[in-house]
C-alpha cells in the first residue's frame, strides 16, 4: 500500500473516530417518566381536599391536588408526566379540557389536560416543561371547572379517595333550588284536573324571607282548597326520589290572597323555617276538557324572592324562577291507528367465555303462548333478528342447543313498545355440555316487574344462596327486567331481594330452586322466575328521565353496531357525557333533566363511515315515556363488514368535517396511520391525536393510552411511537433509573477505540 494511501486512510478513520466519539456524547435519549396516582399509590400526590362540601348532581366539584417532587429519584425532569386517576364518584365532564401549570413566578412548567380513559377511568394529567435544573418543584392543582359527580355515588355524605387519601362530600340530589311539574289526572267527578309540584328549597340551605308567587294561565282555574305545603326530603337509599308525609301539611305561612279568593295567582310567605326542603302541592282544573288529550301543553310559572329586605343599608334581594309543563295526552300512528312496529335482536353466548354461539334454534312466542315464528337460528356471530313486530308482549323458547352445549329452556321475555322502531336486544346463555351427568351445571333466570303495571324493572338485587345457607352470589336486573346466574351446580337454592329498584319496596318472597335434570325436556334450567315489587308510596320520583341510542348497520336495521362512540350535549353545546354503543349497539344515559339535547357521533367503529350529524332530541318535563333514539351508520367503501378494509390505499376511513371534534385524528396529523382501530369500544378514543401533533405517518403500534406522547405540538416526522403512554419505570439494559434514559457509553467506547487504534497503527509506521 502506498504512503500517501496510507496516510489518507489513517487520517479517514480517526476523522470517523472523533465524528463517533463526538455524536456519541449527544446520543443520550430520555423516555419520560410517568408518575401516576391511582387507588393506594400516590404518585406525586401530597394532599387532597374538596373545598365545598355540598354538591348537586350537575356541579362543577372544587378539588385541589396538592403534589411535590422533592423525593424524587432522579428529578423531575422536561417531558415527565403525572396522572391522577379520579375515584367513581367523580367524573370529568369537560374531557380535553387544558390549563397550564406555573411556579411562583408565573412561568409556565407543565400543562395539565382532563381526560376519561379507554375504561371510562377519569383522570387528570400534567406534562411538565422547563422543569430541567430544579429539584424542589411542589404545588397546587386548584381545579374548579369540568370535574362533575361521578356515577358511583350516594345522596348524602360520599367518602371520596385519591391515591390514599381521604377526603368527603354531601351530594344533594339537584344544582336546581326550586323546581316544579304537574301531572293531569282525574277527579271524583271524572274531570281532567292537573296536581303541581313546587319544590322549594331543594338543597335545604338558608332562604330568609322566602316569598313564593304563582301565576296560573288561563287555560286552567285554581281548585278552592287545594293548596297544601309538606316538610320533604331526599332519599338516601333510591337517589332521584324525595317523601313527605301526605297527612302532616305544615301551617303557619300566609297566603295573599286568602286562600278561597285565589283565582289566576297567590303569593306564599312566613314560612316557618328558612333552611328546610319543602312541598307545595295545589291542583288546577283544565277549562276546555278537550285540551286533557289532545296534545295541548300546560304552563305555569313560579317565582321566589327571598334576602335581607329590612330596613338599613346592605340589605340584599335575590330571585329565582321555577316553570312547570304538563302536556295533554294524544293518539299517534301511520294513518290507520297501527302502532309503529318494533324488532328484536337475540345474541346466544357460551356461559363460560361470552363467545358467540352458532347454531341455536328458537321459538317466538306472544305473551300469551301463540306462536309467531319457529326455527329461528342463531348466525356466526350467535345472533338472529325477528322485525316488524306489533306492540305486546313476546318471549324466546331455545329448541334446540349448539353442538356441545345444554339446552337453555327459561323464557326469554321482551317488550315491544309500539311507540318507535328499535330493536330491542336481548341475551341469553347456555351451560357447556360435560362428560359425565354428576359435573352438569344450570343457571338461573329472573325477571323483575311493577306488580301493578308488570312493567320490567332494571336494578333490583339478588342474593343467592345453597342449600347450606352459603352465599353463592348475586343477580342485578338489567334495563330489560333481566338478571342471570350461570355455572351453578346441581342442588338446591334459594333468591331473595335485598336491594329494590329506585322507588320500591324490597320483596319479601324467596323463591326456591332446583338445579338439576328435574325439568320435563331433562335440562338443567328452571322455568323463569318473577318476582313482583310494589312502589314505595312515601316516594316520590324527581324530574330525571333516559334516553337510549341504538346504532344500526344502514344495510341491516336489525343488527346493532357495537363500538360507536356518541358524546351527549345539550342544545346550547354544552357537554354531558361519551360513551361507547355495547355489543348490541345499544347506549343508556340517565339522570337527565328537561331540555333539549342531541347525540354526535365521535368515532366510529372500524369499517363504518363516521355519521356527522345531529341526532336532536327533547326531554319534557312530566312526560315519563323512554325516548329511544335510532342511529344509522354505512360501511365504508371496500369494507367486507367485518371491520376490514378492502383498500389499503386509503387507510382513512374518517373524513369527518375538520370543524367537528374527531377522537381517531388531530386537525394537523399529516398521515397518521390507525395503528389499532377500536373495534369493540374497549379502548375509547385510542387513535387520538390531538390539534397541532404533526406525526408526519408516525405509528402508534401500542394505543393501550394514546394521547400520552401525542399532546401539545409533538413533531415526530414519521417516527414510531412504540408505546405511548407506559408507565414502565424499571431499569433495563442501557437504561437509567425511573426515566428510561438511554445510554451512549457503547458508542462512545467504540469511538475511543478507533481513535486509539490510529494513533497506535500511526505510531508503529513512523
């Protein structure tokens, strides 16, 4: 080899030497740490504390978090994380709803985001900047907006824990101080005559000099005598229902004018106690009878003042204003006084593992036993449908099982309310078929009714027990009246309610049961067992009314659309909940109040086009009937139906309006490919990129809790996001503590080495 070749290749490799060493030094790459509060682990929690302790049920919760980052080891550091997971009894309400983080000059170190996790978790969480530098980071998270009450709560005293700690809160049962319905109803004489309610003081704080006027319209007149005012209160076991004593009216108030001269108004004052919940209760009569059926709506209005109006100065009014409307009852139909026609769609499952089951057959009956359709058989995805059903009544009967299984011969019952076109879906289940005759198992079927109606009641809770006494478990009631057990072995139980619907009285009967192949086909299930509940009559039921969704297929109306997501807001776009159609395409939100609301789609299952419009409807005030509302979604082009997308040219299934909320893209992701669509509704939101995240095609091959790194202005330009989110803080190879760091000393020994080797290779040709 040459001298001047040598030289230039010596010169080469320690040029190649010291780019290494150098780069080297700058390799050094840092996962951010996630420090995460959830049940008994604290995070960076410190202290946490509810600083008003009386809530109704649509109030903002005021919660302060107080954190610190003192002991941490290594220290806190940009990019890191904190995620405080929200007990059940609180819920976020705002979901994307940001705020900054600022140390006591006012400088920004963090920002913090509400959000509602793939398992419907709410939480809150920070990512932290310009943290680098500084140990002794600590503070405050004073949170006063989109925090609500959470489903899992009581009215009354609530025990809320973060981390592990401990703080409380009284949930009353309505933000509203006043309200007012009517109800129409008949007198002795069999005229339409209308009963309202004022609710005055509903959350018994303090009204001096309360004043209550009421205007009467002229479409009614006030009935002499009718007008009584009760001491009320909440119930702490069936939230949404207050009692009063009907024969203990109070006395002692005044009423302008003398209560025979009221006509169109009166005024009520003097109350005898200024923080008590009470009832007024007064009766109108319809002027035009007709007006009781034939769809006219009755309004009145009531107003409150109440303050310190003496004399002096600092003297304070306040007002406030409660309307009632009750509307008169009208025939509906097609023309020809036909109810509109309902469906049904049955889902057959393995009682082991919830897997569908092929190849069941089932009878269709009327209530009363006539035959409507038989040979009805179940599809690979264990479902078949029955449409055009006229309002009554129905129960399934399984003749026959799939291959392997036993037969299930309970009544499946089901109502078709005539009054919309949903499908209603029902589930059934059958017992895995064993070797030997003694492993047999059964289960047990119940349904819950209004002893008086026979309507279906959904929450009422079972205990079962064997014959020795032991409890086995428990039974709830589903929104159909509906609760199973299954797997049970042979031999003999016992049910017995111990927790009733909201409003009823808890059923005094057990019902005994046999296990076994007793029944006249040989099965090992017992005939359906119905329990009756009679109303509590001290209770009387607020308010607050549901609304279910029920999404279809636009080629199938009768098969439900699992894995929809719908968020709920009223009129004026405010936000009320997100949730995720079920596996028969089916959403229910209660505990809503009068007014008008409407459904959006948020995200779609996969292989379904998103459906951008606005599904509009109205919750009357003293109109008690279930709104069902139907929503209809159309495949996307290429799909076979079975969320597989036929073109992967055009992965993009979401083409939804740039101006719509869209959970599966952020307005400026430039390709961002679905990494893993939600099928089932499981993992919520889980390709959400959010406003200003430029991945440039960057994957997300872990979407177990998207949003983690994809927040804020995140420019990955193509990268992979391996796992977004985690919470891994353990120490592997080439890793640092906590943090994952990455380390480059590999690299940089390599470097070193061929720096040194031309030096020594040099040295020995001089």
């Amino acid at each position: 080899m040459g001298k001047k070749l040598r030289n230039f290749l010596v010169a080469f490799v320690a040029a190649l030497g010291l780019v290494i060493l150098v780069f080297s030094s700058q390799t050094t790459t840092t996962k951010a740490a996630d420090y995460t509060t959830s049940a008994g682990k604290n995070g960076l929690l410190t202290g946490m504390s509810i600083q008003q302790k009386n809530y109704g049920t649509a109030s903002n919760i005021n919660l302060t978090l107080d954190w610190s980052s003192k002991d941490l080891q290594p220290d806190l550091a940009n990019g890191d994380t904190w995620t405080v997971e929200l007990p059940e009894q609180l819920k976020v309400k705002k979901p994307g709803e940001t705020f900054k983080v600022v140390d006591d000059n006012g400088d920004v170190i963090g920002n913090a985001v509400l959000g509602i996790d793939s398992n419907g978790v709410s939480y809150v969480k920070v990512t932290f900047d310009n943290v680098d530098g500084k140990t002794d980071y600590e503070g405050s998270l004073n949170i006063t907006d989109g925090i609500g009450v959470g489903k899992n709560y009581v009215i009354g005293n609530n025990d809320v824990q973060i981390g592990d700690i401990h703080d409380n809160m009284t949930i009353t049962d309505s933000d509203d101080d006043f309200s007012k319905r009517g109800v129409i109803e008949k007198d002795a004489d069999g005229n339409s005559i209308i009963t309202w309610s004022i609710l005055v003081n509903r959350n018994s704080t303090s009204f001096p000099n309360l004043q209550i006027k009421e205007l009467i319209n002229d479409d009614q007149s006030y009935i002499p005598g009718s007008l009584n005012i009760y001491e009320a209160k909440w119930s702490t076991t069936s939230p949404g229902f207050y009692s009063y004593d009907k024969n203990k009216p109070i006395s002692g108030y005044k009423v302008d004018p003398n209560e025979n001269s009221i006509s169109d108004q009166f005024t009520i004052s003097d109350l005898p106690k200024e923080d008590q919940f009470y009832v007024v209760k007064f009766q109108t009569k319809i002027v035009d009878q007709n007006n009781a059926t034939n769809g006219h709506k009755f309004k009145n209005n009531a107003s409150f003042t109440w303050g310190n109006n003496g004399s002096g100065t600092g003297g304070t009014n306040n007002q406030d204003n409660a309307s009632g409307s009750v509307s008169g009852g009208t025939n509906s139909g097609n023309g020809n006084g036909v109810a509109i026609k309902g469906g049904v769609l049955l889902t057959k499952q393995s009682a082991d593992d919830n897997s569908p089951l092929k190849g069941a057959e089932f009878s269709l009956y009327t209530e009363d036993g006539k035959l409507v359709a038989e040979k009805l058989t179940t599809d690979e995805k264990g479902q078949l449908s029955v449409d055009k059903l006229d309002k009554g009544n129905y129960y399934f009967i399984e003749t026959k099982s799939p291959a392997g299984y036993e037969p299930n011969t309970a009544k499946i019952p089901f109502t078709i309310s005539g009054k919309n076109s949903e499908v209603v879906p029902v589930i059934t289940k059958d017992e895995p078929s064993t070797e030997t005759h003694e492993d047999e198992e059964g289960s047990i079927i119940i349904m819950k009714v209004d002893k008086d109606t026979k309507y279906r009641l959904a929450g009422a809770k079972f205990v079962v027990k064997d014959a020795d006494g032991n409890e086995v478990g428990t039974i709830t009631t589903d929104s159909l009246g509906i609760g199973h057990m299954y797997n049970l072995k042979q031999g003999t139980y016992t049910i017995q309610e111990i927790d009733a619907p909201a409003g009823y009285e808890v059923s005094d009967t057990i019902h005994t049961v046999t296990i076994g192949d007793n029944n006249e086909d040989g099965s090992f299930t017992p005939e359906l067992i119905t329990f009756e509940n009679t109303k509590d009559e001290d209770l009387v039921f607020d308010d607050s009314y549901f609304v279910k969704l029920h999404k279809v297929d636009e080629k199938d109306m009768s098969t439900g659309v699992p894995g929809a997501e719908y968020s709920l807001y009223t009129a004026t776009g405010e936000f009320v909940e997100k949730k995720v159609t079920d596996e028969n395409g089916m959403i229910t939100i209660d505990g809503l109040k009068p007014g008008d609301y409407y459904f959006v789609e948020t995200s779609a299952p996969n292989g379904y086009e998103i459906n951008n419009d606005k599904l509009y409807f109205t919750i009357e005030s003293g109109e008690q009937d279930i709104q069902t509302i139907q929503a209809v979604d159309s495949r996307t082009e290429g799909s076979d139906g079975g969320g597989n997308t036929t073109d992967p040219e055009d992965p993009d299934i979401d083409e939804k309006d740039d101006n719509e909320e869209d959970t599966n893209e952020g307005d400026n992701n430039n390709g961002g490919n679905e990494g893993n669509p939600d099928v089932d509704g499981n993992n919520e939101g889980n390709n959400s990129g959010n406003e200003n995240n430029n991945n440039g095609g960057g994957v997300i091959v872990d979407p177990s809790n998207p949003g983690s790194n994809n927040n804020g202005n995140n420019n990955n330009n193509g990268g992979i996001i391996t796992n977004p989110g985690s919470s891994n803080s353990t120490s592997t190879n080439n890793t640092l503590p906590q943090t994952g760091s990455k380390s480059g000393l590999a690299v940089s020994l390599m470097g070193l080495v061929i720096l040194l080797g031309t030096v020594y290779f040099k040295r020995r040709h001089v």
